[in-house]
C-alpha cells in the first residue's frame, strides 16, 4: 500500500532531466546497440536507461539534442527509430 509522505505537488516532467526522450527500437531493423551508438555519437544524446536488448521492440530513454551533427534531424529519422514521447520541464 503506497503513501504520501508529504505535501508536495506533482508537475509535468517532474524528476526527470530538462528534456528527455522516450525512443522505441524495432530491432528487426535496427539493433538497439546500433540505435545506442547513432544517438551518443551523432545525435548529441545521453542514454539513461534500456529496456531487454532481446525483445522485438525495446526503449531507449535519453537526454540532450536530438539533433543530427550534419543536418539537424532527430533520431527518429533514422529507419527503425520512433520517438514515442517527450518529457519537457522547461
């Protein structure tokens, strides 16, 4: 049973960093492990947590640009990449 330990209010991307980025990985395209190194490597991202590599389907959750050094896209433009969700505290 949960309770509340304190009076506190909840507001839209509490906890989390100024931005982050909820991507799904359909590794019968693209393997997570490839995904992981586009987005640390070109998309300015940091990744802070991966569902099971092993799954048809798995989550990336990372922070920072999203942008493309070279043409300014986000991850979600490269095949077997969809961005599901934003969480943005600003």
């Amino acid at each position: 049973m949960a309770s509340r330990s304190s009076t506190g209010s909840v507001k839209n991307g509490n906890g989390l960093g100024p931005k982050t980025y909820i991507f799904t990985i359909t590794t019968g395209t693209i393997t997570t492990a490839a995904a992981i190194a586009l987005a640390t490597t070109d998309y300015g991202l940091t990744i802070v947590g991966v569902t099971d590599f092993d799954q048809a389907t798995s989550y990336v959750a990372a922070q920072g640009a999203n942008l493309h050094h070279t043409d300014g896209d986000g991850l979600e433009s490269e095949n077997g990449v969809a961005l599901t969700v934003t969480f943005d505290q600003a």
